[in-house]
C-alpha cells in the first residue's frame, strides 16, 4: 500500500485558453435581451390580468345595481295596486 502513495500523480495541464470559453460581450448582451423580454411580458401579464379584475367588479356592480333596480320596481308595482275603501266616495265612480 505504501508503494501506491509514493508515485507521483500526474497534474493535468490546461489545453484549452480560460479567455477562449467565457461567454464574453455577446452572452452578456443575450443575457440582458433576454432580461428585458421577460420584464415586458411580466408587465404585460399584469396589465391584462389587472383588466380582466376591474372588468369583473364593474360587471358584479352592474349586476347589483340592475338586481336593485329590479326590487325597487317590483315593490313600486306592489304599492300602485288600488286599495279599495268601503268609505271612499269618488265622483269620477259615479
């Protein structure tokens, strides 16, 4: 065993230049493309969906105020029925 651990290891030796394989200026500035891209469509996407919510809420008060409406004109048809009266006299009856 102490044979094995007195042969030297060889250490590898750099063949490729270390300058050669860094992305340089143009992986940074597809890196930085793409960046932007990504926040465009993020704001995008919150636009729209900020739409769609503000179209539902205007659409449930729509609802509401129509559902209102439609309560108030059926007590309004309710309180315009005559109401006969034994002891009303009207000439126009006559």
């Amino acid at each position: 065993m102490f044979a094995l651990s007195a042969t030297p290891m060889p250490t590898p030796s750099m063949t490729v230049d270390p300058e050669a394989v860094t992305p340089g200026f143009v992986g940074f500035a597809a890196i930085v493309v793409v960046l932007i891209a990504v926040i465009l469509l993020i704001w995008d996407m919150n636009r729209r969906i900020r739409r769609v919510r503000y179209r539902e809420e205007v659409r449930d008060e729509l609802d509401a105020e129509e559902a209102a409406r439609a309560a108030d004109e059926a007590t309004e048809t309710d309180a315009d029925l005559p109401v006969a009266d034994e002891g009303d006299d009207d000439p126009r009856a006559r």
